[in-house]
C-alpha cells in the first residue's frame, strides 16, 4: 500500500521521504491533493484486480478482449468493464445403459468410440460368436460361414438347415433351423423320395384284399370276371401284345414301408386242368398304364414243371421280381382261356400266389 500511496511527485520524481510514516503525515499535513486521487484510484480498481484473481481459469480457456472493460459488447456494468466466462464442456462419463460404445464429448464436440472390453470365456448370442481376444471383444456371425455357434465357437452345419431327405428307412429325415443335427419321422406309408416327404395315404380299390409279406395263397379262377388285363411288354417271357387274358382275375394288395426287392410267384397248383398263368404289378388298380412290372411265362431252366418239347418257355408259371420303394402295390392275378392245336385246353382253376422278400431264382 505504501508504494502505491507513494505515487508520483508534481515534477514526475519520486518525493523525498514519502516512504516513511512522517513523511506521509508530511504529504497531508501539506494538503497535498495527489495522496487524495490516488487513494481514489485504488478503490475504483479493487474490484477489477479481485475479479481477475477469481476469473483467472475462465480468462486463460477462454481471453475476452472486452474482459477489460473494451466495446466488445460485453455484459459488464461499466463498473469493472468484465463479461462472463463461457461454459467449459466437461466430460460426460461414460454411458449409463452399460453398452459398449464410451461417448464422450470434448470442448470441442468430438464424440470418441472406445471398444468394448471383456474379460472371460467366449459365449454364443444365438449363432452369433462373441469372442474375446486380448480383452477386446470380436463377434462372427456363424450362420453367413455355413455354420452353428456353440460354446463360443462356430461349427460347421451337420445338415443344410429346414432340408428334408428319405432316410433309407422309410423315415422323413428333417433338418433343424440351424443346421444341428436331423430329427426321424416316421411315415406309415413310406417317405416319397422325389419330395422327401411322407407318402399320402393310399386309394384302396374297394374289395381288395392286403397280401402280407411271406403269404402264399390259393384262389381258384373259375367264377372270376375279366375285368382287366396286362400292359404288354417285350421282354422274353414277358406279355404279349396281340393277346388279352380272358380268362377269370383278382387283385391283392400289398404295401411296404421301406425299400427292398421282393419276388411275386404264380403258379398253376390245378391237379385235373391245365392253367395258363399270367403276373402283374400296377401302382393303382383300375390304371392299366401304372403296371410297373408283367410274368406271362418262365423259361424252362427256372420252372417247377417241365417244358413242353420245342418250348422254351413254361406257360403255367409267372414270376416277377422287382425292386420297390415303399407304398402300396397292386398284384394282379390273371389266366388264358384257349385251346391249342393239339387238343390241349387251358382253363380256369387252382392256381398258388407266394409273396416273398428278396429275389428268387431257379425253382423254389
């Protein structure tokens, strides 16, 4: 204080002695009127040195040239010439949902993206692979690899997701959503392997009766209607093309759940006639165009009975063999009725139908 009350002397020079009390008293003593104005001025500038000590922060961020009192347009009264500091920006923190994103925001708007961090095993969100690697955290999308997520790591699909196939069995073999693994459903009727689905329930032709693997039956011919007969086939000992079976018919059923060859035999079994036997297999029992397989007569080396001399073939014996997926078949049970040139008659009677799994050759 007393440097300042010091001042200056009228002449510009420093006053003798006005740095002790006596010579202060001496200044007033004079009534000199310079101690007056510079006690003055040092309560005008009180507030604007206090007002910069507290401030000081908001001058260094942020120097108004008009801190000072200039025409900036600042708010100050007049009295200390101040505006008000501006705003500084402080750091958010970090988010309050718990994600994974750290925003922060600087002074100067900068939003800065930090990664997640982890620690721990590796974990699956669905088949998405969430993996931690150096306590960062990575994630893999297992599905757009061909694969499934499981215990934190993606693998390969066991099966193309939501296919379907025919097992072998009979069974529709069905795929989950994520390539896991198959499900087994089984099909009464036989999976259809052109749609890999369960076949339909078939259209049993009233009347029919079901023949069951391993039968062998006796029917007798006579009293039969011709109600149809064969598709002819060219094969050697097939089913002639010129000739309708005329004689008596009837048809047995069969089904099968899964796919395997079995063997249909026909056989004359008439002690007092002569039969002419004709076999064949159809898919529906009223279409003759679904016949999938024809036996009109057997060569000599295969037949239970002996050919007649200069034939090679045996007329009272068919037999078909065939390979079947699984569904229900039609057997169809048919005869000729003629007279040969020498005076033998072929008509109905007793005839033997075995149905056998697997082929059969020779003569069983």
């Amino acid at each position: 204080m007393l440097s300042v009350v010091e001042g200056y002397g009228e002449s510009g020079s420093r006053p003798t002695g006005a740095s002790t009390p006596e010579g202060v008293r001496a200044l007033r003593s004079s009534g000199g009127a310079r101690y007056h104005e510079n006690m003055r001025y040092l309560r005008l500038a009180f507030p604007l040195i206090l007002a910069t000590v507290l401030g000081g922060c908001s001058a260094i961020v942020s120097p108004d040239e008009t801190l000072l009192g200039g025409d900036g347009g600042g708010t100050g009264d007049g009295g200390t010439g101040m505006d008000s500091a501006p705003p500084i920006r402080m750091d958010a923190g970090p988010p309050e949902d718990g994600g994974t994103t750290d925003s922060r925001t600087t002074p100067d708007a900068v939003v800065v993206d930090v990664p997640a961090t982890c620690m721990g095993d590796d974990y699956c969100e669905g088949d998405v692979a969430v993996v931690c690697n150096e306590g960062m955290t990575t994630t893999i999308d297992c599905q757009s690899m061909g694969a499934f997520c499981s215990d934190g790591e993606c693998q390969d699909w066991e099966c193309t997701p939501g296919a379907s196939r025919c097992d072998g069995d009979g069974r529709v073999a069905i795929c989950d959503d994520r390539g896991t693994g198959e499900t087994r459903m089984d099909c009464e009727h036989g999976c259809d392997p052109d749609t890999s689905a369960c076949r339909p329930a078939p259209m049993i032709c009233p009347g029919i009766p079901p023949l069951a693997l391993g039968a062998s039956v006796m029917v007798n011919t006579c009293g039969q209607g011709d109600d149809t007969t064969h598709e002819p086939t060219s094969e050697d000992g097939g089913c002639p093309a010129t000739v309708r079976a005329n004689g008596g018919d009837l048809m047995y059923a069969i089904t099968l759940t899964t796919r395997q060859t079995i063997t249909l035999d026909l056989r004359d079994d008439d002690g007092s006639a002569a039969i002419d036997t004709i076999l064949y297999l159809r898919t529906n029992c009223e279409e003759r165009l679904s016949q999938l397989a024809c036996s009109d007569d057997l060569p000599c080396g295969e037949t239970v009975f002996g050919c007649r001399a200069g034939s090679p073939f045996e007329v009272r014996q068919s037999r078909i063999t065939v390979t079947l997926d699984p569904g229900t078949y039609y057997v169809a049970i048919d005869t000729f009725n003629y007279r040969t040139g020498g005076g033998l008659t072929f008509t109905c009677g007793d005839v033997v139908l075995r149905y056998l799994a697997g082929a059969v050759t020779g003569t069983p």
